[in-house]
C-alpha cells in the first residue's frame, strides 16, 4: 500500500519541495496551506491533494486531517513544516508579534501534534517530523524571538520523542541551515517599531550579511531530500542537519567565548 505524507506549510518553499519530492516516490501527498484557492502546480500533480490548514486554527487541523484520512485511508507521516521569522531587535517588538510568531511556530506545530497523535496511537505507527531550523541549538543577531520559537520545537520534539517511543510513534527534527527559498523574503517580517535609532547602524551592518547566506545557498529542494530521508530510513535518530556548514560542530567544540566572537565578526563586518 502507497505510504502518504501530510505536510503543513506547503505553498512555497520547503513545503513545496518536499510534497512534490515524495510524489516521485511513490507516496501519496496531503499539502495544506492557509490559501489553497491560488494553488495552481500542486493541484495539477498526480496523488497530491490540497487542503485547507492554518496551524493557529484548530479546526482547520482538525479537518484537514479528517479530509486526508477520508482521501487516502492512512496517514503515514506528518511534516511540521509552516513557519515563518520575525526580524529585529527585541525591543522594537510589539506583544502582538511576539505572540503570532509563537502561535505559528510553536503552539501552531504542537497544535498538529495533538491532533494527530490519538490516530498515530490507535495505528500503533507513524512519524512526526518536526522542521526547526539550525536556529533551534545556536543563535545570530536580530532573531532572538525566531530563535526563542525554534528552541521550544527542539526541547519539545526531544521530550515528545520518550512519550511516544512505546506506541510505535517516532519523532524526528529537521535542522535547515541557510536555504534559499522565501524566508529571506516572503516569509521574514520585520518587527514593527523597527526604527529605533540606537539600533540603526547594527541592523544596517548585520542584517545584510544575514540575508546574503540566504540568497548564496541551496534551495529548498536539499532540506526536502533530508526530509524524505528522516520519513523513510526506519531509524530511530532524532535530529537530521541540513546544510550547517560545520556551525553546530564549532558551536560545540569551541569555547563559548571564542564561538560568540566569531559570530560577532562575522556578521558586523
């Protein structure tokens, strides 16, 4: 029987990539996004399904989930994938963006989690696949309340994976490092009062440096064969790091002061 993956997220980018990846694998595709009327390639594709889903929506989820199983008969696999980052320094945040991103980013993933996991236990079966970022175990400037989402998936997905170890449930964490899709556009907002002149010419200094590690990498289509790579090699790993560029290995084995200098180099120069 055909496998089928359920994606959130799907409409541009990461998410893309990864339901028209696992369609040339013979895996049936469920790709949600918030606006599926202006879904146009997707839907001409075969075994890929569209649906409605916004992750700070529980119904949505609820029926997005319901419409998959409906669709497809299973659920095999279910890709935590919609997100996006909030850009600027902290102060300059408002409480309403502050929360959005976490709604997004952390309730709007466990969000899906819930929901899927009393058909996940009753299947004795499935995988979760939560996507972080390498922004979820090191930090740069200017993204602290990204980074402050991206954490709470990492300590989420680690505890969640001892929870559902017994049922037969994995969980596992996708690391992208820089990717060239439209997070660096689209999906980047930048905080609201971000004209604060203290803050100018650091934003002015760093910030490009940021985006330029976007626009120079892979795309989305290296994160999606990760992706793809933690639904189907049957291991029990839990973190797969995409494109890190050896990041996490000096985060690790440099002292912290030593590390926390490089960075400040790096991206003010």
């Amino acid at each position: 029987m055909e496998k089928v993956v359920f994606i959130t997220g799907a409409s541009s980018g990461i998410g893309r990539e990864t339901a028209k990846l696992f369609q040339t694998k013979n895996w049936r595709v469920a790709a949600t996004m918030r606006s599926p009327d202006a879904e146009t390639e997707l839907k001409r594709i075969a075994d890929i399904e569209v649906f409605r889903l916004d992750v700070t929506d529980a119904g949505s989820i609820r029926s997005a989930i319901s419409a998959t199983l409906d669709k497809f008969g299973r659920i095999d696999v279910v890709v935590n994938n919609a997100g996006y980052g909030l850009v600027g320094p902290f102060e300059a945040a408002k409480d309403e963006e502050i929360r959005q991103q976490f709604e997004t980013n952390v309730f709007g993933l466990m969000n899906v989690c819930r929901e899927i996991l009393p058909y996940f236990r009753s299947e004795r079966r499935g995988t979760i696949i939560n996507i972080a970022s390498v922004g979820g175990r090191m930090t740069f400037p200017l993204f602290s309340i990204y980074h402050a989402t991206k954490w709470a998936v990492e300590g989420f997905s680690e505890s969640l994976q001892y929870e559902l170890d017994s049922f037969g449930i994995r969980v596992k964490v996708v690391e992208p490092g820089p990717i060239k899709t439209d997070f660096y556009s689209r999906s980047l907002q930048r905080v609201a009062k971000d004209d604060i002149e203290e803050y100018r010419y650091f934003t002015a200094r760093v910030l490009p440096n940021l985006k330029r590690a976007g626009e120079t990498a892979p795309d989305g289509r290296i994160v999606a064969g990760k992706i793809f790579e933690a639904a189907s090699d049957g291991r029990k790993r839990l973190r797969y790091p995409v494109n890190t560029k050896g990041l996490l290995l000096l985060r690790r084995i440099l002292p912290e002061s030593m590390y926390l200098r490089l960075v400040k180099i790096a991206l003010s120069r």
